[in-house]
C-alpha cells in the first residue's frame, strides 16, 4: 500500500463520508414513502426526439445478422444466443451494450428488419431486468439508456400495436423515476454529469416528467461549474471527454429550444470553451493529443464535433487551468503536458507524462505518448500509464507520478488513482519568432531529491526544435550518494521510420510524406528501443522509440535537437 499523507488521508475520510452520505439520501429516496414525490412512472408521449448527434455505422447491421455484436472494442460471438444472455467479454462491453447507445447504428441501416430487432431488443431488455441491480443499473448506464431510447423513439415506437408502445413507455417511465433516486450514486466526474443531462433531457422529452427539471438544472449548472475549467478543459485533463460532453449539451439546449424554455447560460458558455479546447488540443493529424486518457478516436469524428462551432471559437493560445502548452510554427505542432494529475477521485486514468510532447508536422505524427489503451486491451493500463510510455525523461526507471494503492480508496473511485508531481511550473514566451516552452516539474524531489526541467524551442520555420532536459539537485544536495540512471523517451509513430543516422549520437526519421528529420543528442547514449503504440483501432501496435540513456551523481544537462534534413 503506498505511504499516504495527512492530507491524502484526510482526503480519503472525506471522500468516504461524501459517499456515505450521498447512498443514505439515495436510500431514502428509493423508499415506497418518497419515491412517489418523484412523479408517476406512467408515460405516455415523448414530446420531443433530440437529434442523435454521434457518428452512426451501418454496417452494425450487418454484423448482428451473421452473429456478431461488437462494442467497446471487442466482438462477441453470440452463436445464436441473445447479447443479453451471454457472459460479457468486458464490463465496458457490459455497460455499452445495456447503454444501447448502438441503437443509432440499428437505425441508419434503414431496414425493417434491423427496426424490429431493435425493438425485440428493447422489450427482450425490459422483459429479463426484474430486479435493479448489476451493471444495467449503475446511474450512468441508466442514464445513457435513456438517452439514446428516447433519441431511437421513431424507430422504437412508431406504428407499434398498444401493448408494445405501452411496455417501452412504461420502461422509460419507471427508468426515469429510478435515475433522480440513483444519480447521486454515479462517481464523480463525467458519469455524475451524464446522469444530470439525461434527467434534463428526460424531463423536457417526455410529457409529465418534468416537475423536477428545475432541480436537475441547478444540479447540473454545478457540475458544469466544477468539472469545465476556464480554459474550457475538463478537470479530469482528459481532453476526449469534451467532445463526448459536446455531443451531451448540444441535443440538450435544441429540447429546451423545442419546449419554449430558457436553457441555462452555462450550457452554451460550457459548449463554446469546450470546443475552443478541443481546437486547442488538435495536432496536424487532425486528432487530439495522447494525454491522460486520451485513446483511439477518429479524425472524421472530432472534425464532426468542431463543426458544430459553425467556424466562430475563440482562439486559445495557453491553457494553463488545464496545464497543456502549444508549440505552433510553419507547419509544426507541438502539445505538451505542463500540468499535476487532477484530483485523486477523478485520477483513474491520468498519466504520469509530466513535460512530455507530441510532435506532428504537416499532417503526419513524429512524436508520440504511447496513449491509453481500448476497453478491450486494459490489462495494458498501468504500463500505459508509466512516465516511460511518454516523450519525456524518466529516472532511475520510476515513474514522476505514483499509484495510490489504497484498498478503500479504489472501492471509492472505481481504479487506481496517481498522485504527484505537486509543482509543474511553466512558461511560454516568443522569442525572435521562435516559439519556447521552460517548464520544471518535482515529481522526483521526494524520492531522489531532483527537479526535472525541460526547455523546448522551435524555430520561427517550424523545421528545427532545439531541447534541453536538466536534472539539477535540490540546493541542500551537492551530489547523489549513488549514481541515478536516467533515460530521455521519444516515442516515434509507428507510420515513421527510425534508423541510426550518420554519428552515433543521432538518428534519421523518415515521415510517411518524404519528410526526413535528423535527431541528435550531445550528452549521453542514444539507441534505437522497441515500443508499443497503444491508440490503434486494432490493439497495442509496434513501434520504436530513440532512447537517450545516461547517469547523474551532480546536476546535468541533456542537449538534443532535431530538424528537417531533407523533404519534399
């Protein structure tokens, strides 16, 4: 169990009464005595149909047809049999299939029979769920649910017989009901907000259910208020999560629009800075940076999300609430994180990839963070997670952030959550036209007694970035009592290819485009190091990475530069 705090501790009680008392209010709530001030389950009409806003696949269809029901990154092979009542290859695979978010897929398939299937799904689901509980009824299961039978109600509903049509609302109904006793239940973070937006939404879609809405509205304009920073980024520092938000809010603000009401100010304030982030985050391959969760996602998709900002966002040029940089010249990019890991309940998927970067230029990816792997690969997590999975340096093969083992704590915030560094100082600042980046972090002052500063320049063409990696000991220290090995990570896009250059100190990529950049090094020994890439569609991918490997007792400094050596 790792060494906690007193201020982790206190953390920890905290966060165990909270959760304490938000299950006894729920309790209270789910009672037959108060239930009932919920309103009727009984629904009768959904007045609204939000449009579906997410990236739709036909081929969906075509894949149940033959037997196969593929979420969450993995296929199951259902041999005849209902994907209700097989064993779950994952419980991500669990949650997507009972959130029936791939409704949407069923109905761009615009077949009949892909419309029936979807509603013998649905009366099949309502049909074997007699008791309320397992994974179909966490809140935010729930919640997305909800959401998408309500977005599917014209493929659901329309011309059915009565006792079909009454089934699915009663279901809705009930649901509904069950989500404002449960919410509170949902972790913190995105699934608290989800279950918030679906009770609105619910509320305005669906006649007779909206006697609480003004209450799920304050709810919701506090989490909104919590969670989005004010440089539009999540306090998670997951960058994807907005997108996903993005497509919550906008379907949202059209039912308050269709209903005749006034939705809140913060939705659209919310939307606006999220999509600006987004923006932000974006590197020249059109994909969001590899930070703190960030997985496998679709250029066409974050392009179909931008696009709803009908071209008019602010321009961002630092988000420091967030603790990202960018880095931008002639046709290169470059993001780095500069900031701590958020807080420890919301932690579970932050990386310890303190000052590391990621690099594109034109559109093609040169330097990269490993990522985080699919649902269907998270046995791969921890290792994802490491410092030495990131572009940056590593010491004594340890990692600046650490896993908080601590048994109640992973009960409470449903992983394993990381703590440190504490301090990540930085500065960005022009320079003649050349872009800078000086940025320190402490995540190995309490173990070794070592600041870790990184200073990037890129050039006013954008075709040469120079570096500087400088461990420097605590003023109390002159020197190390052994010597620490450290290693300088670049991780290279599986699509380049790396090969030693000319002198031992350098190496040559090669871009997919005909670009050739030439990496060097003045201190140390550089090599050429198998990697893994763990953002492909199809799993962990091979890759390589060049390796600056070297050892320290006093302060040093690493030197290393890379820039275009030849391109089209």
């Amino acid at each position: 169990m790792t060494d906690l705090s007193l201020s982790e501790r206190l953390k920890i009680r905290s966060l165990a009464a909270e959760q304490t008392r938000r299950r006894a209010i729920t309790r209270t709530l789910s009672s037959p005595l108060l239930r009932w001030s919920f309103g009727t389950a009984a629904a009768d009409q959904i007045l609204i149909v939000p449009q579906e806003l997410r990236a739709d696949d036909p081929s969906f269809w075509f894949e149940v047809e033959n037997g196969q029901f593929g979420l969450a990154s993995e296929i199951a092979d259902l041999k005849g049999a209902s994907p209700f009542r097989i064993v779950p290859p994952s419980i991500a695979w669990e949650r997507e299939l009972h959130g029936f978010g791939w409704l949407r897929h069923l109905a761009a398939a615009e077949n009949d029979d892909a419309a029936l299937a979807a509603r013998n799904y649905v009366l099949e689901w309502i049909s074997i769920q007699r008791t309320h509980r397992g994974v179909a009824f966490e809140p935010a299961v729930i919640a997305r649910r909800l959401m998408s039978w309500i977005a599917q109600a014209n493929m659901l509903l329309e011309d059915t017989d009565a006792r079909t049509y009454g089934t699915i609302m009663s279901s809705i109904g009930q649901q509904i009901i069950t989500l404002k006793t449960t919410w509170r239940n949902a972790p913190d973070g995105v699934p608290r907000m989800v279950c918030l937006i679906a009770l609105m939404l619910a509320d305005l879609a669906v006649a007779g259910h909206d006697r609480q809405l003004h209450e799920a509205q304050s709810a919701l304009v506090s989490e909104l208020k919590s969670q989005v920073l004010e440089d539009g980024g999540h306090i998670s520092r997951n960058p994807s999560v907005l997108a996903e938000l993005v497509l919550d809010l906008l379907p949202l603000g059209q039912c308050f629009q269709a209903r005749g009401r006034q939705a809140p100010d913060e939705i659209a304030s919310v939307v606006k800075k999220a999509l600006a982030f987004l923006r932000f985050m974006r590197l020249g391959d059109g994909m969001l940076a590899r930070f703190n969760g960030v997985s496998t996602g679709s250029p066409a998709a974050l392009a179909t999300v931008l696009g709803y900002s009908g071209g008019e966002l602010d321009a961002v040029s630092a988000a420091e609430a967030s603790g990202y940089g960018r880095l931008e010249r002639g046709e290169t990019i470059i993001l780095s994180d500069i900031g701590s890991p958020p807080p420890l309940e919301i932690s579970t998927e932050a990386q310890a990839g303190a000052l590391s970067f990621e690099m594109t230029s034109r559109a093609r990816l040169i330097f990269v963070n490993c990522g985080f792997p699919g649902p269907a690969h998270s046995d791969w997590n921890s290792v994802a997670r490491a410092t030495a999975s990131h572009t940056t340096l590593c010491l004594a093969e340890t990692s600046s952030s650490r896993l908080v083992r601590h048994p109640q704590l992973e009960a409470i915030v449903g992983g394993l959550p990381i703590r440190g560094p504490d301090m990540v100082a930085a500065r960005l600042s022009d320079e003649g036209g050349i872009a800078v980046l000086a940025a320190n972090h402490d995540g190995y002052v309490k173990r070794f007694g070592v600041f870790h500063s990184r200073r990037l320049e890129l050039s006013a063409n954008g075709q040469r970035l120079d570096g500087l990696d400088r461990l420097e000991l605590v003023p109390s220290k002159h020197r190390l009592d052994a010597e620490l090995p450290y290693a300088i990570h670049f991780h290279v896009h599986p699509d380049c290819r790396c090969e030693r250059g000319p002198t031992r100190d350098s190496c040559r990529i090669r871009v997919g485009d005909g670009q050739v950049w030439l990496f060097k090094a003045d201190t140390g020994t550089v090599s050429i190091e198998d990697s893994l890439y763990f953002v492909d569609s199809a799993g962990p991918r091979p890759s390589l990475q060049i390796v600056v490997r070297g050892t320290m007792l006093a302060s040093v400094e690493i030197r290393w530069d890379m820039a275009i050596e030849s391109g089209l």
